[in-house]
C-alpha cells in the first residue's frame, strides 16, 4: 500500500474544502466534514486499499486498517495542514456541529459502545 496515495485518493473523494477535522484510532480515518453528501462514496467503496465506510455520530469513518492507518493520517495532515486532534476532541468538534434529539443520543451511544467491537 501506498499510504501517499491512499491520502490523495482519500482527499479528493472527500474534498479538501469539506474536511474540518480529522483524528484516527486503531483502524479507522475519522474525519468531520461540513457535507457528506457531497463525499464521492463510489470512489471510497471502490478503492482497493480501503476496507469500508460508515458515518455515525457526526463523524464520517473510513476503515483503513491496522497498521496502516496513522501512517494514511499523517499524509492526510501534511496535505491538508488539518491539525492533529485525538479521537475525544473529534467527537467534541463532531458534537458542536450537531445538537442531537434524546433518541439520536440514544443512538449514538450503541453505536460508540458496539462499532469498536466490530472488527476490521
């Protein structure tokens, strides 16, 4: 894998404009963008070095894998100049976009609870 061109390929798909923050865990990009309607999907689903996609929690995830994801994060950050902020920041930042209602929170919770148990 090329994890330079990975971050390009992740980039463009996403768009440099659309891209307000970005942290990584073990094996996901997260990423908060101003409108993931505008995201190129087929590209990102398409891409043979990307295992999977899925937004939850105001946050839009790319699952990139272990062992290769921070070194994908730190080309996006050199590209971009994003800065550097850890996954709790990221939800704080994905937060203050988006007031949710009781149920959304609801939901958010399970899904912060069950998404990590799902491997990669």
């Amino acid at each position: 894998m090329n994890h330079k061109e990975v971050a390009e390929r992740v980039l463009k798909a996403v768009g440099r404009d659309n891209l307000q923050a970005a942290a990584h865990c073990a094996t996901r990009l997260r990423l908060v963008v101003k409108d993931s309607g505008t995201i190129d999907q087929e590209a990102l689903d398409n891409d043979p070095d990307l295992k999977g996609t899925f937004e939850t929690a105001g946050q839009y995830q790319i699952i990139v894998g272990p062992g290769d994801v921070n070194v994908v994060y730190d080309e996006l950050v050199k590209m971009t100049g994003v800065s550097k902020v850890s996954t709790t920041d990221l939800k704080e930042i994905a937060a203050s976009q988006k007031r949710q209602s009781p149920l959304m929170a609801l939901v958010k919770l399970l899904s912060d609870i069950f998404v990590p148990l799902i491997p990669a």
